[in-house]
C-alpha cells in the first residue's frame, strides 16, 4: 500500500467532521457567522431535519462580493488576521473554517451584496449576479450527501430538528436584541420579539417568574428554586455570549440551588459572564464548546455571588440561608488545583418572621405527614424532612458561632472507632464541641461521649457521632449537618401530640415554602384554595 | 348494669393497639364463666382482663369488635342489659331498656391464647404505692425503640424489696418500695414502660394489695389486682447499671415550694422552645432565679422564694425533664441537690430516699 496525500475534496470533508458533525453545527455555525456580521435579524429555515435544507437568512453587512469566492476556502475569515488576534477573539466566529467546511459537505449556494454562488461538496458551481438584497443568504441542501457515514450516525429527524432549534434558542437568550424565527418545516417554531426571548422560548409563565441577574461581569437570568427542570438542558452559560460548557460553572450554578431544590432538578439559567478575551482561551475545541479559563476560581466565585445576589433579592422571600456554599466547593477549587479562597458567602439576609405563613395545625396523617392550614389552601408538612431542615439550620449556626448547647450523658458512651476516624476526633474537637459533643479519648481506637447536642436523642447519639465525625474527616461540613440532623429529627412514623405539632409547625413557618430538607427532598405540599375549588367544582 | 360494663370495655380496650395487621386483635374476648363475664384484649404484647360480676345462665365466649361494643355499651341507659350468643351464626344479642341490638362477633377460637402465669415466683404490694411508683418511674424511660430495655422499667426484686428505676441516657428515676408479702426470690425484670402505663386505669379501685407474678420462663409478668390483670411480655436485655450515677454527695442544696417551682418553670420555658427547652437556674439572693432565652422569641427571667444551703450555682437543664420530676413528686416542698454545673442534678421529696430522680444538666456556652 502507498501512501499518497489525500485529495484534497476527501481531506476537507475529513475536516469539515469536526466542525459539522450534525445539521446543528450548520446551524450554529452560519448563526454565528451572522451575529458576527451585526445582523438584527436572522431568520432560520429548516427542512428535512436539516439534511434537506438549512437556510439563513440575516441583516448582518454581508460578503462583500469580491471576497465571496474567498470565504469559502478553508482559514479564510474577515475575523482574525494576526496570531496575536487569537489571543483576544472578540468575535464568535474566528478559525475560518466555518464555510469551507460546510460546503465541503453539501450542495451550498450563498447570496449577498448582488453576488451568487454555488458549489457542491466544496467544488465551485457556478457563479453569479444576484439582486441587490441586504446580508447574507445561505442554503445548504442535501447536508452529507457526500459522506454517507456521517448521515448514519445522525440521530432521528425529531432529534436533529430539536438540536437545531436548541443552537438557534442559545443565540435567541444570548442576543435578545436580535430578532430571531425559526421555521421548521414551514412552520413558525420559534419567534422572538427583540427584548424577550426567554417568553419566546421558555414561555411567559417562565419568563415573569425569572429573576435577573447583574453583578459585575455576570448577568443574565435565573429561576427562583420554585421553578426547576429535570434536566441540565435549560442551564445555559456563556462567556462573551459564546455558549459554552462548563462543568465547573455548571456546578457553580447548581450549588447556589443546594438546599433548596430536590436533587435531580436543575434551574433554568442564562448566564453570560463577560471576561475579557485574553483571560479566556476558546480555541480548545474546534466547536468552540469548551474554553479554558486563565482564573477559574474567580469566575466560579463570580458566578456563585451573582447568581446568590439574584435568588436572594427574589420575591417572595427566598430561602433565608445560602445554601452553604462553603466546604463543597472549597473541595471543588482544591480539586482544580486553584489557590483560591472559596467564594464567599453573601451576608446571611434577615429571617422573614414568618415566610410561609401561619400555619394552623389541622393533625397528623399516616404519623409522618401533619396537616395544617395556611392562608394559600391546605399544606402537607413532612415531619422528618421539615424537622431535618429546622435542625439542620440551627446546627448550621452553631457551626458558625452560635452558642453550643449540649446535654450531658448519665452514663458516658464508650465508642469503637477505626484508627483513622479516632485520630480525627483530636482535629475536628472544635467542631464537635460547637455543635454539642463533648468527647475524651479512651484508648487508640475508642472515644467517650460525655454529651451530645440536646436535640439529639441518646440512642441516636453514636450513629450520629461516627457520621458527623466521617463528614467533617471528609471535610463536608454540610454532609455532617445533614447527618445529625437527620439522626436528631423526628421520624416518619412517630405520633406526635398537637402540642408537638404545633411546635415543629412554628418552626417551619419561618422557613420559605421552597426549602427542602438537607438531602433535597421536599418539605411542604400545598394544596391551594383553587385547587381545591376547582376540584370540588366550587365555581361560585 | 352499663356502667361498671362500660367501664371495664374502656380499662380493656387500652390493649387494643391502633393500627392492628391481625383483625381479630381489634375484638374483645368475651366468656361468660362460672364467674361472671371475663373480658379480654391484647396487643400480643400487653393484655388486659377484667372481670364483670354477671349473672350467667350459660357459659360460653366470643370476640366482639371492641370500639362498637364499647361505644354502643357507654350509651345505653342504667339498667339491666342481658347478652345472648347465637353460636351457629356468632352474632351476638344485646338487649337493654329499648333496645334490641345485635352485633357480629368472630369465634373466640381465633382469639390467640392469654398466657398463664400458672406456678411463678409472686410478691404483693400495696396497690396505691404500686400505682405511684410506677407514675414517678415510667415517665424517665426512654420511648426510642433503638435501645429496647430503656423503654422498659427495672424491677429489681430481692426478697420483699422491690426497686423500679429507669432512664432514657439523660435522668433517671428510682424508687424504693416493700413488698407486704414475697416469695424468697431475687430476680430482675424488664417491664415495657408502656405497659406500666396501664395498671392505672386497670387496676385502680380493685382492691388494696396488687400481686405481680413472674412467669417460671422469666419472659411474662402478670399483674393482679382484684379481679383485673394486666399481662405483659418482659424485655429481653441487660438493665445499665444505673447505681452508679446516683450522687452521693452535694455542694448545694436548694429547697422550694413544689407547686410554685412547677409554675415557674412551665412559665419561663415557653422562652425556651429554639434551644430545645433549655432553662437556666441560679442562686442567689435568697433564692432561685429561672430564665430562658430564644432569639426569635424573646427572654423571661423570674425569682423563686428558696432555702439554699452551700455554694452558688448556675446550672441548666431540660425544662421538660425537670418538670416531669416536679410533676409526680407528691410533696409540698422539693429538694434540689447540684454538685457543680457540670455534675448531675438531684431532685427529691425533702429528706426522703425512697424516690429520687437524677438529671444530667446542659453546657450552655456563653
């Protein structure tokens, strides 16, 4: 076998793979060539999952016609004419590629300021006069007809015409001065209006609840805990409005939720942080999806406080603690190797005196649900989940400084520990005595427990001990909260006397009606008047 | 008729747990002996009989569902009521003043066999003390079912003196009695607190003396009292050694009206909720000082007249388990003993040594 170089149709469709790899990268990439080119309006039209035709059309300033012919060949861009460009990409569009790689794999015909032009599989057509329209417009038909393994590994046409929807939406947030349309089978599919995509896109419902978000370089909007999404799909951060992903920031994102939403449930996000360009590099992926920060933990701690500042300052109140940003991502940063300190947390806002209302206890069903009334309808309380929450914020304060109150044992309790765990007892003695346990060494490998929190019952005192023990030796301060919290709360299934009701009832009162318990489960149901009107068909 | 009828279906239905997965358990066994009329309800772990003087013209039994029986009985006037069994059909007739009722029953076959004490060990106690012992006691067992024998009440026997003590890890309660007549025996049961909680309603006004039996297997224990017995399964385990943690000496002493302490504290721990009924107690001036503060709530403070001998102390406890003490102690005055704030507490009738209840206090960090 010889070795020859490839011709160069084959070598550009190879390389075309990378930047097109499905009908959403064209439709990405052209949507970006016409952001880029300043447009206010750029209307998408998609037939046939894409594979049919892709057809943009924009306001944008076009090609100008002598350098049509040009801008279809592979490196050739208006964006970057020097390295030293790379180095502070202000543009989404930038490796030239862009053009030449979707022509290389279609039948493409682009029109702008009076010129035509056609070429199949990268080869020139034809070329031409055209009418004097404003912009650019460009067809791609029969998308990977050349390179039928590409067509196979394509997903279903429902899937391909989602993801194509999805690039355009991504843009639509990022740019909400731009007027966008989607039409999918000459069907409108998405429209938006020029100041408020997220109506076009997540619905009016969504959009009035969203909770803006502007602090410093990062703005954008978030949802308040009480909407959320099964997936990560309605997350979208950028960085200089180019869409990015990013676990690290998407997990930034999500902390500021802990605590507050059910794990499994995601926010609906549009974040942008605005960095300048040399402090980001976006030439890592030929799709530009992924970027490398020069400061990842200042734009992890930038992204935490604005987006705390945000569902903080939300009306009606928002849960009154942050969710404990502190260990957790301090175990984060150290994993990123960042030398930074963890974000800080915002200053804890003033307890409402009673954000969910009064709530009148009603009874117990089932001796772990109580039933109460509140001024919105009929509330459905879990017990444990309620009081874990409860029990879990006091201790949180204790750990921070709150007098520690702690109940002493009639009879010491002699505890059997792994060596490790026992040597961590000396290192975490501060914290075990803030929130309550007064232990003294009894051999290499066994503790005394002299006294515990006075929350804790004594048979749940040594489970509770060797779990908080083991999350403050993994350094989770919200995992050891979680754990005595949870060891000390009241359990789903026992009874409880009115009196007892109305306690843990006072206690939730002052808790927002979206808190969850500290491992995500929810607190309350309610039930609110409508819906019991309407059920009953109370229509009076 | 009713009444004393009505009464014993209320003393036996206690046996019958709320939530049952055996449906026979929500019957009551009804036998009509040489007697009188014997009835009977378990939970399998705790049963209670009693015995209704009746005239029998035929003996026999069934089970009758217990709420309906009990409640249609409490509603029928005082008179004469007469009962009669349809054995082919197990429906029972009730027939009193205007009514003429009939319930169905379940054959008293399916009802599972009461234990029977048969030949164990006995000592009797005078019912009264009994009852009040049982009261000062049981309220310091532990209701987590997490360590079994703390839900149960120690009863330590040694000839004629009979020792009840219990603990749930943060007070202790003992107290001391004499039985009037005993069986040369030396034994340590376990019985289940909540079981304890019935021989009140059970037994009270049946006779003076109560006998407690002991089944020969040492896993069943029967209490006597006139014609009512409450049964109970025993605890398996080892009973701490609770001994130990009694003080045995004390830096201060504190004296108070026991009425006025129960007052006091009720009032100043509504301050108490956030920091899990914490109230503090001080010397000084002649007396007591009281407080609790919760942030969001707000603080009371309040004086209490007492005679104080010793050193001053500043101590805090659980509201709640000072007032458990407070509450049975049946005496006027209460003597309060502090070996320093970190030592237990002691809480007694003045000069008494029958009861005492033993509190560990809480390190409140200022």
């Amino acid at each position: 076998m010889t070795i020859r170089a490839l011709p160069p149709a084959v070598a550009d469709a190879i390389a075309a793979g990378e930047v097109v790899e499905r009908p959403a990268s064209v439709v990405k990439e052209l949507v970006e060539n016409s952001l880029d080119a300043g447009a206010t309006r750029v209307g998408v039209e998609i037939r046939g999952a894409g594979k049919t035709l892709i057809r943009i059309v924009d306001d944008g300033a076009g090609i100008p016609s002598a350098e049509l012919r040009l801008a279809f060949q592979r490196h050739a861009t208006s964006k970057l004419q020097n390295l030293s460009d790379l180095e502070a990409i202000g543009t989404l569009g930038f490796r030239g590629e862009a053009l030449a790689s979707i022509a290389a794999v279609s039948d493409l015909e682009a029109t702008t300021s009076g010129r035509r032009l056609h070429l199949r599989a990268g080869a020139l057509l034809e070329e031409g006069a055209a009418g004097p329209a404003p912009g650019l417009v460009i067809e791609v038909r029969d998308l990977f007809a050349n390179t039928p393994a590409r067509l196979r590994f394509l997903k279903s046409d429902a899937t391909e015409t989602a993801a194509c929807l999805a690039a355009v939406q991504r843009y639509a947030l990022l740019y909400p001065t731009v007027r966008f349309r989607v039409i999918v089978e000459g069907r409108t599919s998405l429209s938006t209006d020029g100041h408020d995509p997220l109506a076009s896109v997540y619905g009016e419902a969504v959009s009035r609840e969203m909770l803006a978000v502007d602090h410093l370089n990062v703005t954008g909007t978030v949802s308040p805990p009480k909407l959320s999404r099964g997936t990560r799909d309605a997350m979208l951060l950028a960085v200089n409005r180019r869409p990015i992903a990013s676990r690290t920031l998407a997990f930034a994102l999500e902390e500021c939720y802990r605590g507050a939403l059910e794990r499994g449930r995601y926010p609906v996000a549009v974040l942008n942080v605005e960095i300048s360009p040399e402090a980001v590099d976006v030439n890592v992926h030929p799709t530009k999806r992924e970027v490398k920060f020069r400061d990842e933990g200042a734009v992890f701690a930038a992204l935490q406080r604005a987006v705390r500042s945000a569902i903080g300052a939300g009306e009606p109140a928002r849960p009154p603690e942050p969710a404990a940003p502190g260990p957790s991502s301090e175990r984060l940063l150290r994993q990123l190797e960042i030398q930074e300190p963890p974000p800080a947390i915002d200053p804890q806002l003033p307890r409402p005196a009673s954000a969910g209302g009064f709530l009148r206890p009603v009874g117990q069903v089932l001796d772990g649900y109580l039933v109460a009334e509140s001024p919105e309808g009929m509330v459905l309380i879990d017990q444990h989940a309620a009081h874990e929450r409860v029990l879990f914020n006091r201790f949180q304060s204790r750990l921070e400084g709150a007098p520690a109150v702690s109940q002493h044992l009639l009879m010491a309790m002699t505890v059997e520990l792994e060596p490790a765990l026992a040597a961590g007892v000396a290192d975490h003695e501060a914290e075990l005595r803030s929130l309550g346990f007064e232990v003294e060494p009894f051999g290499p490998r066994a503790v005394r427990i002299l006294a515990g929190p006075v929350e804790t019952p004594p048979e749940s005192l040594e489970p509770a001990f060797r779990e908080v023990l083991a999350g403050l030796r993994a350094r989770s301060a919200d995992d050891a909260l979680a754990s005595l919290a949870c060891h000390s709360a009241v359990r789903f299934g026992d009874a409880l006397d009115l009196a007892e009701q109305r306690r843990l009832l006072q206690e939730v009162e002052s808790l927002s009606p979206d808190i969850t318990c500290p491992h995500g489960r929810p607190v309350r149901l309610l039930l609110d008047w409508q819906q019991l009107k309407r059920h009953f068909r109370r229509n009076y | 008729m009713p009444g004393p009828l009505g009464q014993a279906l209320q003393a036996v239905s206690r046996a019958i747990s709320a939530r049952t997965t055996l449906p026979i358990l929500n019957n009551i066994l009804v036998s009509a002996t040489d007697q009188g009329l014997v009835l009977t309800a378990t939970n399998l772990e705790i049963g209670i009989r009693k015995l209704v003087p009746a005239e029998i013209s035929e003996e026999g039994s069934t089970t009758v569902p217990a709420r309906l029986l009990t409640d249609f009985v409490s509603t029928l006037p005082d008179q004469e009521l007469s009962l009669d069994l349809d054995a082919s059909t197990q429906t029972l007739g009730l027939r009193c003043a205007r009514f003429d009722t009939h319930i169905k029953c379940i054959e008293a076959e399916e009802f599972p066999p009461s234990p029977r004490p048969d030949e164990g060990d006995r000592l009797e106690v005078p019912l009264e003390e009994m009852l009040r012992a049982v009261e000062q006691t049981q309220m310091a067992a532990s209701t987590d079912e997490a360590r079994p024998v703390l839900t149960g009440v120690l009863f330590q026997i040694q000839g004629a003196n009979l020792t009840l003590a219990a603990t749930d890890g943060h007070r202790l309660a003992v107290r001391k009695l004499t039985a009037s007549r005993a069986d040369d025996i030396e034994a340590s049961l376990i019985v289940p607190a909540r079981a304890l909680g019935e021989l009140g309603r059970a037994l009270k006004g049946e006779g003076s003396q109560l006998e407690i039996i002991i089944s020969k297997a040492r896993n069943q224990v029967f209490f006597r009292a006139g014609s009512a017995e409450v049964n109970s399964r025993l605890i398996d385990g080892n009973y701490p050694n609770y001994s130990q943690v009694v003080p045995t000496k004390s830096s201060t002493v504190v004296s108070a009206s026991t009425t006025d302490m129960i007052q006091t504290v009720r009032a100043v721990s509504l301050f108490a909720k956030d920091s899990a009924n914490v109230i503090r107690i001080k010397t000084g001036n002649g007396g007591l000082v009281l407080s609790a503060t919760t942030n969001e709530v707000g603080d009371s403070q309040a004086e209490l007249d007492a005679g104080l001998e010793g050193t001053d102390i500043q101590i805090a406890f659980n509201a709640r388990y000072v007032l458990d003490a407070l509450n049975v102690l049946e005496a006027d005055k209460v003597e309060l003993l502090f070996n320093g704030p970190l030592s237990p507490g002691l809480i007694r009738p003045p000069g008494e040594e029958d009861y005492v209840y033993v509190i560990m206090p809480v390190r409140v960090a200022m």
